[in-house]
C-alpha cells in the first residue's frame, strides 16, 4: 500500500509538473494561431483574452497639460454580457428625469441638432460630459476611445454625445450603471445624399468625395470600386460603421448585432420623425416640453438632390449599403412599435408639440427679439406646466456645436491646451 500510494502520488505530482510547464510555455509564446480571433495584444507584449462583455482597466498618463486617460481591456474569464434594463415598467422608469445619456452621434442624421438639446439640458444642471482630446470626438474605432481630458472640478461622468464607435463596454466603462442609451438614424439614401453635398463644401472637403467630377452621387453608386473602394466611408454604410457593426455582409452576423444592439439602445429615434421622437424620448426620460425644444443645427441644404438619380441607381444604392438598410429597417420597426403601445393620446401630445416648435421658430427667427425683450410664452397644458423662451435661448439653441463643446469644457475644467 505504502509503494501504491507513493506511485500515484509521484504521478499526480508529475501531471502538476507538466501542466505547469504548459502553462508557462503557453504564457511565453502568446496564443495560439487559432486564437489570435479572440485576443487583443497590448504594447507590453502580453496577450488578454477578449469577450464582448469584458470591462476595462483605466490608465492615467500626463502629456503637457492634459490629464490623459486610456482604457484597455482587463484580463477576464468569458463572462455572459450584462446590458442595461430597458423592459422594466414604464411608469417606475417615468418617476425621476434621467440625467445620464449615453447617446450615439450618427453621422448625417440630424444628430448635431440632438446634441445641441443634450448640451442645453446639461448646462442647466451642472452635469459632466466626456471630452478627449479632438475638439469633438469621443472615438473612431469600436476598440478603443480617444485620450480622455480629465475635468478638473468634477468627479465621474453623466452625458456622452460626442462622434464616435459604438461599444457598450467603452461606453459604459465611462458612465453609470443606470444609464439610457439613445440614438438616431435616417433614410440610407438621405444620408448618403446629405453627407456628398456637406463634404463637398470647400470647408469641409473630404477627398474621395471632392476630387469627382460630375454627378458625384450617380458615380460613387456606380462606380464604387473607383470612388468608394472601402467598406466603410462617410458615404457607405457610415450608420453602421456607428453603431461599431463589423465588416461583414454575413446576414446570421448582421442579426446578431442588432439583436445585441436592441438590448442597449432604450430608444432609437426617427429623423423622419423627429417630432414624434421627442415626445416618445422625453416621456421614456421623464423630460419637460421644454427640454426637447430645438432648432434644426448643422444643416447644409444645397447640392445634389435625389433627383440626380435613376431608378436603377437607388435599387444599386440598396445593394451597396445594405447594413446601413438592416440598420434602418430594424430600429425603424422597433420605434413604430414602442410609439404605438403608449397611451392614445400621445398623437395629441405630438400636434401640441408642432405647435409649440411654429411658434418657437417664429420668435426666434425674428431677429427684432434680441433687443426688444420680447417673450415666447407657452401656455399650460394636458402636457406641460406654463414656461417662457427668451431670445437668450434661441442663441444656445442655435450655439455652433465646437463653441458649445469649448465652454463645456470651461465649466468642467477639461480645456484643450496648446
């Protein structure tokens, strides 16, 4: 018995030997060939196993007068990706005003003028944003944010609204766990017909899109491996690149990544429908009528029409930003469902809501107001207390997006230096 324990014992200890070894050799080569799908490799040389629902390690560096701050991917087991509670009833959600925004900045889809309110509501309130390092970008991969510029008077963060990536876990790394989670999208062909025209303007020239001659529309549709080579582009599939959707036209991928946007997003709003919108945004965050006033920001309404196309070149167009369409359709049908299960009389509350923008954009387009001390006054109603607009507002609603961003980051001490 003695010999037979003594046996086992050496060879459970010569097991332990060898898996150690193993292991050592594992952790001194790096992951496998195979792996290489499932890794991220950091500036040290070690390898982190990545998962979707990963959290991050946050990093303090000092460059000249910036505060930096830099996340990376922790080294963590697999874990089952937590998403934020957007079933819970929406009568406890409506008790208190939602303060932290997470909101995805689409590019071309009415999203400065989303921006401007989120700014607005912010300003009132003391709350914090997160700012980086670009004067107006948060991130431009889905892997990593830009350098963050630490606020100097405040502690942790309540909005981002800034351009950039979608990654929950970046996103939520940053913001509290009671987040809601917003964004906009648009018509496919109105944002590629949108972002041709703005990036043509000699301010604002992209070169892909300057450098053609013609009818820039009809040849980045017909021509794209000549025009429009990349996967992404401001003009190709740009809503999905910012919703952080992978490069693949793989249809079982594509539905995987909505369903999982789907569980993020508490509401996803219409350009089309921005009125309608509003009002259902303003009731899932328990806002005030007078927190979702706006003036349409950043428009550029000159340039080429649809009327520059062919039939033929729209049904192309469906081919060739076909994630941008699964985009579209999929929070299309999704809005349409959440506005009609609220109460019935939420189309009453959307026509007072035309109302009040009319009146609204008459007063402020007057510019007689600015001096006269004049008043908009918006009288009590079924969904509203009584409130007044000065002419002051009308500015803050019409503040150019990187004049805002500036005194925000004055008020929270994250200036951008040098």
């Amino acid at each position: 018995m003695p010999r037979k324990m003594c046996g086992r014992i050496m060879k459970i200890s010569g097991c332990i030997v060898l898996v150690a070894i193993a292991t050592t050799v594992t952790v001194l080569m790096g992951p496998t060939k195979t792996e290489y799908a499932a890794v991220v490799r950091q500036i040290d040389g070690s390898y982190l196993k990545y998962s979707g629902s990963n959290k991050f390690n946050v990093t303090m560096e000092t460059t000249g007068h910036h505060k930096l701050q830099i996340s990376t991917f922790e080294r963590s087991e697999t874990r089952v990706k937590t998403y934020p509670d957007n079933t819970n009833n929406q009568q406890q959600q409506r008790k208190q005003e939602v303060r932290h925004i997470g909101f995805l900045k689409v590019h071309k889809a009415a999203s400065s003028t989303m921006q401007n309110m989120f700014f607005r509501f912010g300003l009132k309130r003391n709350l914090t944003y997160v700012f980086t390092v670009h004067p107006n970008y948060f991130s431009r991969t889905a892997q990593r944010h830009l350098p963050l510029v630490k606020p100097r008077y405040r502690k942790g963060y309540d909005i981002i609204c800034n351009h950039g990536v979608f990654n929950y876990d970046i996103y939520s790394s940053l913001l509290p766990k009671d987040t809601v989670y917003l964004a906009i999208v648009r018509d496919p062909l109105a944002v590629f017909i949108s972002a041709v025209n703005y990036y043509s303007q000699k301010s604002q020239q992209i070169y892909y899109i300057a450098r053609i001659r013609g009818n820039r529309l009809q040849k980045l549709i017909q021509k794209p491996e000549v025009y429009d080579r990349e996967f992404f582009s401001y003009t190709k599939n740009v809503m999905a690149r910012d919703f952080g959707f992978p490069e693949t036209n793989d249809q079982s991928r594509i539905e995987a990544k909505l369903k999982e946007l789907d569980q993020v997003f508490k509401l996803v709003l219409l350009v089309e429908h921005i009125e309608e919108s509003l009002i259902l945004m303003k009731r899932y965050l328990n806002w005030k009528l007078k927190d979702i006033l706006f003036l349409s920001n950043n428009v550029y309404g000159k340039g080429q029409t649809g009327a520059d196309l062919t039939l033929a070149d729209t049904e192309k167009f469906k081919i060739r930003n076909k994630l941008d369409y699964a985009v579209y359709n999929f929070f299309y049908k999704k809005f349409w469902d959440q506005y009609n299960s609220e109460t019935d009389d939420i189309n009453s509350e959307v026509k007072h809501f035309k109302s009040v923008l009319f009146d609204l954009n008459t007063f402020c387009n007057n510019k007689a107001h600015e001096n006269d001390g004049s008043v908009l006054t918006v009288n009590e109603s079924k969904w509203t207390e009584q409130f007044t607009v000065i002419f002051e507002d009308c500015k803050y609603m019409n503040k150019d997006e990187l004049e805002f961003i500036k005194l925000l980051r004055q008020k929270q001490g994250s200036e951008l230096r040098g």
